[in-house]
C-alpha cells in the first residue's frame, strides 16, 4: 500500500477543538515508512454518558514535502460514546 501522493516521510498530525471533558494526545507523528499511528482519547471524569459531539474537533496533517512545510485537514473522527466505567 502507498501512502496518498507517494509522499514517505514523518507526518504529524494536530488534534484541535476538542471538546470539554476530554484529553486527546497531541501531535500524533505518523513516522516515515509507516500508514498508520496510535493516538488516545480520554474521557475524563466530567464528561457526560452518551455520544459526545467531536464535530469541531480539527486534524490538521503537517510534513515537509520536498522543502516546502504542507498542511492539510484530516477526515474526521469515529464516532464516540462514552460508557459508565467498568468495574472490576
């Protein structure tokens, strides 16, 4: 598989806009030679159960092509539905 434009270097992407009640690790570095990379959402204690609305979050993809710095948006996120905690 080829990433989109050819392009194999570092890629980083900034997570914005999150909404209130969450943590999401930011940047998150997509590294060269790799399709993908891992990030965390995490809902802290006040967030409320149910679906929450990451509409406004932004992604924005940041690498350096030929010399030159690029950006570009990210498609959105999944989905999120926060559950009460599991026990035990």
């Amino acid at each position: 598989m080829d990433r989109k434009d050819g392009w194999d270097g570092d890629v980083r992407v900034d997570v914005s806009d999150v909404p209130a009640g969450f943590y999401v690790t930011t940047p998150i570095v997509v590294e060269a030679g790799h399709l993908t990379s891992v990030g965390s959402i995490y809902a802290l204690p006040e967030a409320k159960q149910g679906a929450a609305d990451f509409s406004k979050t932004k992604l924005i993809a940041t690498a350096m092509i030929n010399g030159k710095e690029t950006t570009r948006p990210v498609t959105g996120l999944e989905p999120i539905t926060v559950t009460a905690p599991r026990s035990s």
